[in-house]
C-alpha cells in the first residue's frame, strides 16, 4: 500500500537528510551496504525502506507485537533476510546486539517515551562504531503550545509552556518534549557531536488536510517544509527536532 500524502509530507524533510547522511557514511567507508540500527523501530517505516535500498538493518523495539508485524512487512517487501527483529530497549542495545558494530543508529520518537533519555542515547553511543551517526528524532515543545493555543485550549498552552516535561495536561499522550538549548546539552553530555540540526513538520501539522490529502498540495508542502527546515526562526516552532550526531 502506498504511504498516505500527509505520512510523506511529515517524513520527507527526515529522509532527504537521512538520505544524504548514508550517502556520505558509505563514501567515508568503503561499502554500499551499511549496518543500521533502528532503535524503537516498531513495525518498519524507517527500516523495510532501508532494507529496499540495501542495507542490512536490525530493528530494537520492546513491543512483540510490532517486531511480528516488522517481520511480516519485511517479508511481503521481499526484504526479511535483510531486517532483524530483536525485543529489547535503547538503553540495552549494547548487551543485545554488542558494541561498535553500527553505521547508523536511527532513533526516532523515542526519547519523549523512555524512562531516562541519557541513557537511551547512551545505548545509541555504545551500538555505534566510532566514525557512524545517529538519527534523532524528537518532539519539540514549542509546537505544542502553538497547537493548543491555535486549537483554543489557552490553559493547556499555558501549561506546556511552563510544564517542566513541556507536557500541556493528563491526557497528553507524550510524556515529555524538548527544547532545543536542553537537547544539545543531553547529546553532548552523552559524548555525542551534533553536526546537524532540523526542523520537521513546521507547516504540515498546521494547514489544513485537504492540501496535503492531494498530490500537488503535498508536493508544494513538503517544499515549503524543504526550504524552511535549517531556519532558525521556522525551526523554532516545527513539531520534531531532527538530529544528526557522531561520537566526540
């Protein structure tokens, strides 16, 4: 089934630059073929297209339910020799798979959800050989507070501004966000180099669904977000925080 116009409009910013850092890792080595690492991997949406392209990619996510369906999809793509499904942690990874032994380690949405996000990024650090690098994807917090004020839920805005997780309520399904200052920090104290930043879904979030639901529209949105994603002043209010970091 063919990703929806919306998915590929909120993706397209991560794969371009995830693209071009593969590109770059397979020059610096040698090798076509790359040992990836998608930590909180789920079902595949990262991992089977990277599999499709060549690379041979492990998938670490504590959900039993998603690896098997990881496995399925795999296998109807033609790809399972490819993808490996292990249960487990980001935080664990060293343990389950060793050390050293990655290319590229993705880890996409999950450090709003882990206990101790310095340690999952230490387990991204432990996986990674010394000249690799990680993907980081993150929810920001100042999207959210524009979302809810937009949405005429000032209190909850308020409360995410203010809230130290930058959450805007109990029924937030996400038990923290970032701020761009506080993020670099966690990275470098883990002993990690950013050498890329990016702003993701900075408009895709907020028009309205009929544009992105439509070939051009999407088109024309997602060069929108292409053009805006290294801005400061845009990427200051896109929804996710793109990372891209080697070992110090």
């Amino acid at each position: 089934m063919a990703e929806h116009p919306r998915r590929q409009v909120r993706t397209a910013v991560v794969w371009e630059v995830l693209s071009e850092a593969l590109t770059a890792r397979q020059a610096a080595s040698g090798h076509e073929t790359l040992d990836v690492v998608d930590a909180g991997g789920g079902t595949g949406g990262f991992a089977v297209p990277l599999a499709e392209q060549g690379h041979r990619v492990t998938v670490v996510d504590p959900s039993p339910d998603a690896l098997a369906a990881l496995t399925r999809r795999a296998a109807e793509k033609g790809v399972g020799g490819r993808v490996t499904a292990v249960q487990g942690d980001a935080a664990g990874m060293a343990d389950l798979l060793g050390v050293a032994g990655a290319d590229v380690v993705l880890c996409h949405g999950v450090l709003e959800v882990v206990d101790d996000p310095a340690e999952a990024l230490r387990g991204v650090v432990a996986v990674l050989r010394p000249d690799g690098v990680a993907s980081v994807l993150v929810a920001q917090r100042s999207a959210a507070v524009l979302a809810r004020a937009v949405a005429g839920h000032v209190d909850d805005a308020r409360r995410a501004l203010t809230d130290p997780d930058g959450r805007w309520g109990d029924g937030d399904p996400l038990p923290r966000r970032f701020d761009e200052k506080p993020l670099l920090a966690l990275f470098e104290g883990v002993g990690l180099r950013v050498h890329a930043l990016h702003g993701v879904r900075v408009f895709a979030d907020l028009v309205p669904g009929a544009i992105a639901d439509e070939p051009a529209g999407a088109q024309a949105l997602r060069d929108l977000e292409a053009a805006a994603t290294e801005d400061p002043t845009f990427r200051a209010v896109a929804a996710q925080l793109h990372v891209l970091a080697s070992p110090a």
